[in-house]
C-alpha cells in the first residue's frame, strides 16, 4: 500500500516530496525472477497512473529509494529510464524526476 492522496498532498505542500516509511511501502523481491529494476519501476508506475504523483510533481529522489529499497543507485536510474522511455516522467537537471502531462 502507498500512502493516501492526502498524506502524499500534505508532505508535497510542506516540500517534502517523499513517501513516508511508516505506512505505506510495496516491498521489492530480490528472490524474483522478475528484475528489481522492472518491479522498482512498476512501483513508481502505479503511483503515477494511480494519481497519488499528479503531474508536475517530483517523484522521491534517486537517493531517498535507494536507502528505502535496498537497491543500488543504478537500479534507480534503470527504473526511471524505462519510465522515461514511457514518457510518464521527464528528469529536470540538479531538480529531480517529475511526472509529465498525461494525454
């Protein structure tokens, strides 16, 4: 589960563009035979086409998921390439990740 839209609200009110460990997290399986790369991505899919990321607004940073997930920093940058090449997210140099207009 991921945090309610009105928590995700709150922390992006308060600039704080961050899912909160507390409550909500969809772990990754290192045990998969599915990459953690495609599940890490899957993830942040869900959470954009969910509505719980509007567009325009800063997906966690490539840092933040790498402690939250366990993953290495490259698995992060594999992830938000393939939601790059699906054009859900465009990266803002020195900004961040965000979601871009959908259709």
């Amino acid at each position: 589960m991921i945090l309610p839209r009105y928590d995700w609200v709150y922390l992006a009110a308060r600039g704080i563009a961050q899912l909160c460990l507390s409550k909500c997290l969809v772990m990754i399986s290192h045990d998969s035979d599915v990459p953690v790369y495609v599940q890490l991505a899957g993830i942040l899919r869900d959470m954009i086409t969910s509505g719980q990321v509007r567009p325009h607004e800063r997906l966690p940073s490539i840092s933040y998921l790498v402690q939250t997930y366990g993953v290495a920093d490259q698995t992060v940058k594999k992830a938000m390439q393939v939601l790059r090449d699906e054009g859900l997210v465009q990266t803002v140099t020195g900004k961040g990740v965000y979601v871009t207009e959908r259709p």
